[in-house]
C-alpha cells in the first residue's frame, strides 16, 4: 500500500463545509452532546450490575413483615376493613387478611372467614422492581393441611410504597376502577 502525502489544501475543501454547517447548527449539536454526556454519565452514577462494578440492591426491607387490611378506596369511596365497596356489577372485598413478606422472598396471606367467604391460606412468593411488586400465589387452601397448588399461578401485581408502618398498595389492573389498600404493620 502507498501512502500519500496530507495535501492540506484537500483537507481544508473537506473540513469548510462541515465547518460552516457546524457554525450554523451549533447550538443543536452542542444541545445533543450535552443531553448525550449527561445521560452517560448519569448511568455511570446510578448504574448497576456486574458490569458497572456496583450491586443492584433493591430497598425492600421497609416490606418485609406482617401487614393487616386497616381501608380501601375504589373510585374515592373508602371503607374500614372489613368491609365492602359496591359499585355495581363489582364488589371489592377487604377482610381481616394478613400478609406477610419474608425476607427469604416467600410470601404467606392468611384471611378470615368473612361474609359467605371461608378462610384461606396462601403462599408464594414476591418481588419487585422499583415501585411494582409482584406477588405469585403458588398453593392455596382453606387451612396449612389443605393447600393446592394453584395451575397456573395466580399473580398479583400492584404499585407499592411504604410510609413509617403504613404499606399502600395501588391495583390498576381495572383502569376505570383502581383500589387503594391501606395496610398497617403488625
């Protein structure tokens, strides 16, 4: 291969144009650079991972624990627990259930015997990924002895936030008509 040498006059008719059109766009480019490098290295603060050498830890601790039923709201009508919301063709229900979220990521829902409902018991386990949690009832039943497991598993999957020893749980999966939980730590 043979090299030729910088004729600097060609270079100059390549780099002009570009030149010009960068004077003309520079606020725009620079705009792009900078919302570019700020991303970048915003991913470099908050990143995660094996390859970003920090661990991905997720603050569930706050969930961990036994929670009860205190209120329910669906379409700004609210109840105590137990109780009932009927909004016709629905009912939401709220007993005196209790769940509880083990730090082994196992989950346990145990409820009373309320109105024509038996009591229940379930287990499964949970997670979440940033304010979604996802509970996935794996054996259910009326008592420990009793327990079935569920085909396929039942999923539970709502928006989560904890404030001192009050756990709100947002179920949106009817748009029209989501329910607020409020829980309290027992």
């Amino acid at each position: 291969m043979q090299y030729r040498p910088l004729d600097l006059a060609r270079l100059m008719q390549l780099v002009t144009p570009l030149r010009g059109a960068l004077r003309r766009n520079a606020g725009r480019f620079a705009m792009r650079y900078l919302v570019g490098f700020v991303f970048v290295l915003a991913l470099g603060v908050i990143g995660c991972g094996e390859e970003e050498g920090k661990p991905c830890e997720e603050t569930t601790s706050e969930l961990e624990g036994t929670w009860q039923f205190e209120s329910m709201e669906v379409r700004e009508m609210t109840t105590d627990c137990p109780g009932e919301i009927v909004i016709i063709p629905a009912v939401w229900v709220c007993g005196e259930e209790t769940f509880t979220f083990n730090a082994n990521d196992t989950f346990v829902a145990v409820g009373e015997a309320y109105g024509n409902d038996p009591p229940y018991r379930g287990e499964g386990t949970w997670s979440t990924v940033g304010d979604t949690l996802t509970v996935t009832i794996l054996r259910w039943g009326t008592s420990t002895e009793d327990l079935e497991p569920t085909d396929p598993p039942d999923l539970w999957v709502v928006r989560w936030s904890v404030s001192g020893t009050t756990l709100t749980l947002i179920d949106e999966e009817d748009p029209a008509a989501s329910a607020t939980y409020t829980l309290r730590k027992r």
